[in-house]
C-alpha cells in the first residue's frame, strides 16, 4: 500500500479528521539518515503530525516544525506542504535506549520535556504565523495535541506512531488528527471520548493493515465519517545543486578562493536528505566570477 493522507468530516460536520499512511516516507528518512529506533519513532512521529498539519494549508503555502525537548536526540525538524510532501531529520540520528516501562520505545527520553514545540507557517505573505508552546510530555502525540488546544485554539486529538522492525527499518507508521468545530454537541464529545479510550495505539492499527479511511472508523465509529479528499504523501527534498551554488556565491570571493587554494574542490551537503553535491575547482572559480 502506498502512503496517503485522507481528509474527512464526521458526526454531520462537527467534527474535522485527518488521517496518515505514511510507514515508505519514514523508512525513506531512516534510510537517508540512518536513525536508530528511537529516533525513528520520535523523527517519524513528527514527520506524520506535520503531513497532516501541512494538509491544513492551501497552495504553496509551507510548514516547518520544530522540536526542541532538551534530549540527547537534539532538534528535530520537519518541513511539509498542503501537497503531501515531506523531509525531517534530527541533531543525532544514532540515538536509542532500552523499552521504557510500558515496553514501547522511549520517545519521551530521546526528545526531552524541557523545551518547546515551534511551528511556522510560511502563506506566501510578508509575516509568517509562528506559535511556539512548551513539551508537555515528549511522547510528541500530546504535546500536538496541546498546541492545537493551546496556540490555535481548536480541541484536538492527534495520535502518531512508528514501529521499528529488529534490522531498524520501518514497519509501520501513520497518525490521525481529530478536531472539534465549533459548536460540537456534547453527546459527540464523549463518544469520541470513548472511542479514544477503546482504539489500539495508531501504529498497531496501520500493522494489522488498516488504511486511513479505516483508522478513522475506529476512531469515529463506522458510519459516522464522509471522505472528501485523498492526497498522496512523499519524501520529497527541494535541495539542488543550483541552490548551494547560490549560498556558496553568497560566501564571497575570499571565501571562495579559500576553498580552492585549500581542497581544490568543495563538498556541500543537505541536512534534510543527506544528498551530497560535489563542486571542482572550475566550477568553484565559475561561481567566484558570479561573486564579483
């Protein structure tokens, strides 16, 4: 099954759901920066959140996510768009620690709780909207959960997570968001209340082969969710060799000449891929004359 996104309206549109398939994109960012398991699950939780946060814009508008928990994993940082497209990585990707106590992998530890969650939302306009709320848990699902209540100011619940195989690749991961519109009746409250209650953990659910319109079914109860939109979802990294021409330009002649009389050459690489770009010697004193 291929990875998608699906958005959806329940209980007779009181209710705004999305949910995520999205285990290739994650194994594509364990690949790209061979993460250890623990940070895979908290780098794919992030990455899974920020799909369908990102399914909330419109156009060309872009989201970038933060996470700064003050754990040995370091900052994790995603981008994404309203099309499905996605890239992340975090400051140590070779971070893991023993099951915590409830046998499950120990995002909490890796991420940290002293910190905040930054997210910025670039609409295409001369002001970004950043809202910045502190880690309540670092387990990632509740504190997306307490920005949406606490920064945007919509009741929300959103569940992500990953499961690691033994070789460290991907098994599964995905996520649901579930939102209150306004005016929501009580008695649709405490059913998703008590659904919530009941559900396995969303990973478990993406294992057993559920899709999205599934997952949101045991989260909303069947018949109660009406599809609209299906977006498929990828790794993708706009990354370029013309883009890192542009910045090694913007270092300057000197700098530049510095590079050539030193290595001979220069190597620029992309945090968010790990792609790697090679620049010659001529290639680097063609971009000199561009600095001038």
């Amino acid at each position: 099954m291929k990875d998608y996104l699906v958005k959806a309206l329940a209980y007779d549109g009181q209710v705004r759901a999305y949910a995520v398939r999205s285990t290739e994109t994650v194994a594509e960012a364990q690949k790209r920066h061979y993460t250890w398991p623990t940070a895979s699950a908290a780098l794919g939780r992030t990455m899974s959140a920020g799909i369908m946060m990102g399914s909330m814009l419109k156009g060309d508008d872009k989201l970038t996510i933060k996470v700064e928990g003050g754990g040995p994993l370091g900052v994790i940082l995603v981008d994404t768009n309203a099309k499905g497209e996605v890239r992340g990585y975090v400051t140590n990707p070779q971070t893991h620690f023993d099951l915590n106590e409830h046998g499950k992998l120990d995002v909490r530890r890796a991420v940290g709780t002293e910190g905040f969650i930054s997210v910025v939302k670039d609409t295409g306009l001369r002001d970004f909207f950043t809202g910045q709320v502190p880690i309540v848990s670092g387990e990632l699902g509740e504190d997306f959960t307490y920005y949406f209540v606490t920064s945007e100011q919509v009741p929300s619940s959103v569940g992500v997570g990953v499961l690691v195989n033994p070789d460290n690749t991907i098994l599964a991961a995905g996520g649901f968001i579930i939102q209150l519109m306004p005016g929501a009746e009580e008695e649709t409250i405490t059913d998703i209340e008590n659904h919530l209650k009941r559900i396995p953990p969303i990973s478990k659910l993406i294992e057993k082969g559920l899709t999205p319109e599934e997952i949101l079914e045991e989260v909303l109860g069947e018949g109660n969710v009406k599809i609209l939109e299906t977006v498929p979802v990828s790794f993708r990294c706009t990354c370029s060799k013309d883009r890192f021409s542009n910045a090694i330009v913007s270092l300057g002649k000197e700098e530049i000449q510095d590079m050539i009389e030193t290595d001979g050459k220069a190597e620029a690489q992309c945090h968010f891929c790990n792609e790697k770009y090679q620049f010659s010697g001529e290639e680097l004193r063609t971009l000199i004359e561009e600095a001038k």
